[in-house]
C-alpha cells in the first residue's frame, strides 16, 4: 500500500502529465479542470490538493520546460568555440524534435506570460554567452536564437523543410556575406502609410471591429454582439458575411498579413537613397516592420493567440512572407549571398529573427532601442557569430 508521501507525487504527475497533454494541443482557454482531471483519471476534488487552479498548474509546467531547457544548453560541450555553438544549435533543434508537446505549451505561455519569454532569453543568452567565452547583448541573443528557434520549431512541428547543417552555418557565418549597410539606405527617407478608405463598407466595418477588440481582449473573450455593436451594425449583418467567429478572424489573419506585406512593400525603396544591397533591404523590411508594430498595436497579439486557434491559418500567414521572399529578384535572393545554404532553410531563419525581433519590441517595451537592434542584427547576418570561433 502507498503511503501518502509517496502517492502524493504520483497524483501531482499525473494532473501534470494530462495538462501537458491537453494544453499542447488545444488553446489554455478550452482546457477545463474537469477536463484535466478526466485525463489524468482522477476526481475534480484532488485536483484542488495539489494546485489552487488551472493558471497554477499551467505557470508549473511552464517552469518545469524553463528547468529542463537549461540544462540541455548549459550541458554542451566542445573543444572551442565553433564546436560548442554548433552542438549548441544542434541541441535546441533536438529539444524541440524529441518534446514537441512541452514547445507548444510554452510557445503558448510566452504569449500568455511574458515573463516566461524573459526567463527563457536569460538561460540562453547566458548559456550562449558560455559557448562564446564572452559576455553576449541582445542583437547577438535575437541574431543567434531568434533564427535558431524559429526554424527548430517549423522542423519540429513540420511547417517547413529546415536543414540542421545550414541552420548552423548560417549560425555561425551568416546570410549576407561580405555585405555591408548603409545606415540611410536601411532607416532614412520616409514611410507612406496604407490607404485609408474614405468611405468603409459593413464588412470593412466588421473586421476593423474585430481587429480592435480581439488585438485588447482576445479570441475567446471577445463576442459577436461586441464585434457588430462595435460596427454599428446588427449580429444579422455579421452572419451575412462570415459563417461563424472562426471564419471571421480566419479572414482578419489575411488581412493583417497583406496590410504588413503591403506597408514594408510600398516603403522598402529609399529613393533619396540609391538602391538597397540585399542586406540593406533585408534589414530595412525589418526596421519597417518594427515602425508598422508601432501604428497597428494589435497586430502581433492577433497573429500570435491565432497559432493556437486556427494554425493553419497562421501558417498561410508566414506561407506569404517565405513566398515574398522566393519572388525576389536574384541578386536579392538569400542564395546570391551565401552559395550552398538551403533557401528555405535561409528564409525560415529569417523570418524568426523579425518574430522574435517582433516579441522585443511589441511586447518588451523597449521600442526606443529597436534601431540599435536592428544595426546590431545587420553586423551578424554579414558575418554570423565567426569573430568570436577562432
């Protein structure tokens, strides 16, 4: 027979190991005690035992990934500095291949709970700094795992074809090779904002609504009487254009994406500064994007929430930005500047740099410094982290 020391653990693992289970695959929102309680096998009564509620349980996993992240990173080893940052990345990569379930409850939390994402910047900045044998800053930290997250993601879960050897190489040399920028060409000149219609129709109506109210409250707190009364229109009048609130915000994620697409498109020639390199216009697609963060607030907490409700949605997202980047004309292609690394691994790797360089300044309040971070990306993406691997 069990004693209660013994058995107490046991039941504490199993209403863990169920939440785990359910949170990794549906929205934190849709997960009930009941539910968690179901899985794990046990009443609704010894779940308040153990933990005070649902947010207790889910900030507990959220440490236990923390714990378990730190010591697969500070445990690489290497005889110098090139060999450690590549078992480094290659480590991250296999984290998320081999705990898919625990990425995506955090991935979930770092939204919930910035404080999750800040703890978690902490242990690699200073587990990549152990790597280097130096003390490291931000631009290098969103430089190395911005990219490196992003693509250790989209392998695991299997958005998109990432190669472990170019995500290192690139880790450690770079995208843009040999390429400097010129600060006017990246920052200068001005930016046209979007259209603005003079008149809206009900539908325009409907999403501008919806845009505003899911970027405050969220998905699941935000109704449809909120949406059309915001809208001045009647719930007919939604149901008219849309077939359900998933629909809905289906088409607000398209939206966003084309208003993002568009704005860096219409502002990425500098005419008063001569053409771009291809590292300038990388660079400058991320300086416009930190400016658009900062005229449609509601744009990251909209597309982020989205990858937990409707991931599919959110894929055809980045989808359009990596297709963007296929349609570029050659001398601005990845390849043209960094022969024999994988494109869609290149493509992927900087797509996460601009999200994690996203997640800075939009939720990290830190908008003031978002230039120096972008020049400080702009001298890795040249050269990657090869001046520290002698």
């Amino acid at each position: 027979m069990k004693t209660e020391s013994r058995g107490k653990p046991e039941t504490e693992e199993r209403l863990v190991a169920a939440a785990v289970q359910l949170f990794s695959r549906k929205w934190y929102g849709t997960v009930s005690v009941a539910e968690i309680c179901r899985a794990a096998g046990l009443s609704n009564g010894v779940f308040y035992r153990y933990f005070d509620s649902k947010e207790t349980l889910f900030k507990l996993i959220l440490g236990r990934v923390l714990d378990q992240i730190r010591l697969a990173v500070e445990g690489v080893q290497g005889a110098t500095p090139r060999d450690r940052i590549r078992t480094f990345a290659e480590t991250i990569i296999r984290f998320s291949e081999e705990h898919p379930d625990l990425v995506s409850v955090f991935r979930e939390g770092q939204y919930r709970h910035i404080e999750y994402e800040r703890r978690l910047g902490v242990i690699y900045i200073h587990a990549l700094g152990t790597c280097l044998g130096r003390e490291i800053g931000v631009p290098e930290y969103l430089y190395a795992l911005g990219g490196l997250r992003f693509c250790a993601i989209a392998r695991a879960f299997g958005h998109a074809q990432v190669d472990v050897q170019a995500t290192c190489d690139i880790l450690t040399d770079g995208l843009f090779r040999g390429l400097a920028f010129d600060a006017a060409k990246v920052f200068g000149g001005t930016a046209t904002p979007l259209p603005l219609p003079l008149e809206e129709s009900a539908r325009d109506r409907l999403l501008r609504s919806g845009r505003r109210l899911f970027g405050e409250k969220g998905f699941f707190e935000t109704n449809i009487h909120e949406i059309t009364g915001g809208a001045d229109l009647s719930v007919g009048a939604f149901y008219t254009y849309f077939d359900s609130k998933e629909t809905f915000y289906a088409e607000l994620i398209e939206r966003v994406g084309h208003d993002v697409r568009a704005f860096i498109s219409r502002n990425l020639a500098n005419p008063d500064a001569g053409p771009p390199n291809a590292l300038e216009l990388e660079l400058r697609g991320l300086w416009l994007w930190v400016v658009y963060l900062s005229i449609d607030k509601w744009c990251y907490n909209i597309v982020r929430e989205a990858e937990f409700i409707l991931p599919q949605a959110v894929r055809q997202y980045y989808g359009a930005f990596a297709a963007g980047y296929r349609k570029r004309p050659a001398p601005y292609r990845v390849v043209a500047t960094a022969p024999g690394i994988d494109e869609g691994t290149a493509i992927e790797y900087l797509m996460g740099i601009a999200h994690y360089l996203g997640i800075k300044t939009a939720f990290d309040e830190s908008p003031a410094n978002a230039r120096t971070l972008v020049e400080g990306i702009g001298g890795y993406l040249s050269r990657g982290l090869s001046e520290f691997l002698a």
